[in-house]
C-alpha cells in the first residue's frame, strides 16, 4: 500500500480547519449563554472537536504504522494487519461520529433554548 503525502496532507489541513471552526463555535455559544441566562452547553462542540483531533491522530497512525507495515508484509502476516487497520479505521469513524452527533446534541438544545 502506498501512502498518498499531498491527499493526508490535504485531509489534516481540513479537519484541522474544521475542528478550529468547531472549538470557535463553543467560545461563542459560551458568550451567547448569559443573554438568554443559561449555560453548560458551550462545552459540547468543544469536546466534538477534540474528538475531531482524536480521529486525526488515529487517522494517522493507520496510515502510516499499517500503510507501510502491508507494503513489506508476508502473505501470512496480511490478514491480522488488515483486522488491525479496519479496527483503526472504525475507531475513527466512531470519533467523527462522536463529534457530530456531540455537536448537534449542542446545536439543538440552543435552538431550543432561543425558541422559545
């Protein structure tokens, strides 16, 4: 396997940019907070977007310890590193998952919260 520099590259720049994004979005919610007398909810785009920094770092760690490990691997040695890197792979999308629906659970109850 062959391991793509420019397009990971690409893919930390984004989710770094994303996660930058999610982490400005708490500190503003966190002022918003007192002009409709409520708190606490800032913290959940925050923790999202350490997720984000978290799936990065696995992200990464697949790549790089798996994608060269498969690419000088023995035929006997290539089915536990692919379970290996699939593992890697689910714990990632996990953490982006985790982030999401952290962020949405944030986003909704504000919603809510200026509703009314």
């Amino acid at each position: 396997m062959r391991v793509n520099i420019p397009f990971e590259l690409l893919f930390a720049i984004g989710i770094l940019l994303f996660t930058i994004s999610l982490y400005i979005y708490g500190l503003i919610i966190k002022r918003l907070l007192p002009l409709i007398e409520r708190k606490g909810i800032w913290v959940l785009p925050i923790v999202g977007a350490a997720f984000l920094v978290g799936s990065t770092f696995i992200h990464f760690y697949r790549i790089f310890y798996y994608g060269t490990n498969l690419s000088k691997a023995d035929p006997a040695d290539l089915f536990p590193l692919i379970k290996g890197m699939l593992r890697a792979n689910s714990f990632e999308a996990y953490s982006i998952l985790g982030s999401a629906l952290l962020t949405l659970i944030g986003i909704t109850i504000y919603y809510r919260w200026i509703s009314k």
